[in-house]
C-alpha cells in the first residue's frame, strides 16, 4: 500500500466547507464535461479541415527541443471552442507521391483564448523537424478539436506528466487551480532543461507541486509518482511508456479510485504473432514481427504514411484491406467498416498474410 500524505506537507487538505464547495463544483462541471461534442452547436464539425496561420514559434525549453506553436485564423475570427485533454490533427503537406503528413498534437493554452490554438511538439522525428521549421505567417491544414483525454474535474484529483506529456495536462491543472479543487501534481523529466513549460509552474510557487528529474533525483518509483493521491479521488496521467507502465500496475495500491491516462507513444504489442504484408501501391512486402505494429513497419518504408494516435481511437490511420484477415484489436470501427478496413497501429492479421491499399 501506498500511504498519501493529506497534502504536500503533510497537512490537512482544507476546510470542510471549502471542500464541500468544491465537491459541488467538481460534481456539476464533471457532469457538464462529460456531455459529448455535438459539431451542431461547434463552429464547425472536427472533421472539418480548416487552414490556419502560424502566429508565433517559441521555444518553450532551454535545451531548444521543445518549441510552442501558436495557430490562428488569418481572418482573425474565433476559433472553436475546446477543453483540457483536447487534441487537433496537424496537416503538412508531404511530396507529390505520398500526400499530407498527419500528427496529432494536445492543445496546451487557455480553453477561455478562442484566438488560438496553442500547441507544443518535441523535435524527434522527420515530421517534428517540419513543425520546428514553421514560420510566422505559415499556413497549415488542421482538424478538430477532439477530446480522447477528458477531464471531469473531479473534487480531489492528483496529476502527473512526464516530459512533452505535459501539454495535455497543464491546461487540467490550470483548471484545477481556477476551480479550487483539491489537487496535487508531479512533474518529471529527464532535465530541467528539457522541461517545457518549467517556468510557468514553478512560477505558482505551490507547495502542490513536485517537480522532479532524473539527473537530480533518479528514475521516479510509484510512490514519488502517486504518492500524494487522495484516498477516493483520480489520477491524471500522461507521459512515456515505462511512466504509464508504473502508475497503472501501482495504481490499486494508492488510494485513488479513478484514473485516466494518454500515451504520446504506441502502446507494447502482446501476445502478436509474425506476419507479412503487401503494400498494394508499391508492391513491396514487408515483414511484421511479434513484438511491433503493422504501422511501425509500413512507416519505416514510406514515412509519410498517414496516423496520428497509434493507440486505435483516432482512425486517422484507417486502411482499406484488399485481402487476408485482420485480426481487428481497436473498436473504433463498425462491424461493416471492419469487413473491409483495419486500423493497422494495433490490428494485426489473422491470416498469415495481409494485402493493404497502401
């Protein structure tokens, strides 16, 4: 077992009347965020592409790997609304053969701001190198807002972010804060100097928060991760694999009795099998091993391929089969879409072969 301290310092976590305020508060905001996006009432549907202007590209760490990217429209009109968790997928256009490169980036400003959209990408691939090289005055292809991570701000609710997983949780925490909820936030990274956003939550100067990295503090256990959850409240948590992998297999043991999560990577595949696949437009065959994606692969070959969540609820990555059997592993899909197309970022194959339109 876990045992929390009732806050930061050990102290009790606030007045009763304080708290039964925000158990008010949390319980009718949490109902409302739980109302699902009707595009009727949006500006425009998410699905919807919209073409928008880069007003600004800074960096948001000093080691310069972290730049903040702000859009707006060219027009200057408001954008749709959104709430923390929320996402939107970035268009760049990719060479005359292969079309659009698609990523999938949190939105990490003020939901209040329907000036802009405010998005933070971390340099690590060909696709994060694009979004880096954005200028102001820029233009990109963009869809959404949609929400996958969704906050019900819940009375007593503990955070943790590790690395570029911050940007969907600062904007949960900035409503925390705004809310007076009772809350609790461990920060982690590698450095300080590879830590977006730093300055700002230091800047709060809150004893609610933990900021920790591994070159002072060593790789983080269960207990500096959940150690300050309150008995009967949630956990937010967004960061990389071995982080997830920590918080869920401990998560019984803290207290807490809700917790929801976002991966910014693909999830381990298991219990997968080998199989071959044949990108019909190429006519290449590539080989699948147990232990990765049908997409990990087919991406090592053609880059430009299109997907965002590698995690099968997106569907950006949707593809038509053209013959073999899927092993289907997402629920996106309806039963009819599954005759015909997979999600190949976690569907695998049924048979020993599969033929893709790809």
């Amino acid at each position: 077992m876990i045992d929390a301290p009732r806050d930061l310092r050990g102290r009790p976590r606030g007045d009763r009347a304080l708290g039964l305020i925000g158990l008010v508060v949390g319980n009718y905001l949490g109902a409302m965020s739980r109302v699902p996006y009707d595009p009727r009432v949006a500006l425009r549907p998410p699905d919807t592409a919209a073409t928008l202007t880069v007003a600004s590209v800074t960096p948001v760490t000093s080691d310069g790997d972290v730049a903040q990217i702000d859009l707006v429209d060219a027009g200057g009109s408001s954008l749709p609304a959104w709430q923390p968790g929320c996402h939107i997928d970035v268009h760049l256009e990719g060479d005359t053969t292969s079309g659009p490169l698609r990523r999938q980036y949190s939105l990490c400003g003020d939901p209040a701001d329907t000036t802009r959209y405010r998005i933070a990408v971390r340099r690590i691939g060909t696709v994060s190198e694009r979004m880096h090289a954005l200028r102001a005055g820029d233009t990109v292809t963009v869809r959404g807002p949609r929400n996958a991570f969704l906050f019900a701000r819940e009375s007593s609710v503990h955070f943790v972010a590790g690395g570029i997983g911050i940007t969907p949780i600062l904007p949960m925490v900035r409503a925390a804060r705004d809310l007076g909820l009772d809350w609790t936030f461990v920060y982690c990274g590698r450095s300080r100097e590879s830590m977006p956003f730093l300055d700002e939550i230091e800047s709060w100067n809150s004893p609610r928060v933990v900021v920790r990295t591994d070159v002072d503090d060593g790789l983080p256990t269960a207990t500096d991760l959940l150690g300050f959850a309150a008995r009967g409240g949630a956990v937010y948590c967004c960061g990389p694999t071995p982080m997830l992998n920590t918080v869920r297999t401990s998560f019984a043991g803290c207290g807490a009795t809700a917790l929801h999560f976002e991966r910014f990577g693909a999830p381990p595949v298991v219990g997968g099998r080998p199989f071959t696949v044949t990108l019909a437009r190429s006519g290449r065959t590539l080989t699948v091993p147990a232990d990765r994606s049908a997409l990990s692969v087919i991406v090592d070959e053609d880059p430009t391929v299109a997907y965002s969540c590698r995690q099968g609820f997106c569907g950006t990555c949707k593809v038509r089969v053209l013959a073999g059997t899927p092993e289907h592993r997402e629920t996106r899909l309806s039963p009819t879409e599954q005759q015909h197309h997979m999600l190949p970022c976690v569907s695998r194959a049924d048979s020993d072969h599969l033929t893709l339109d790809v």
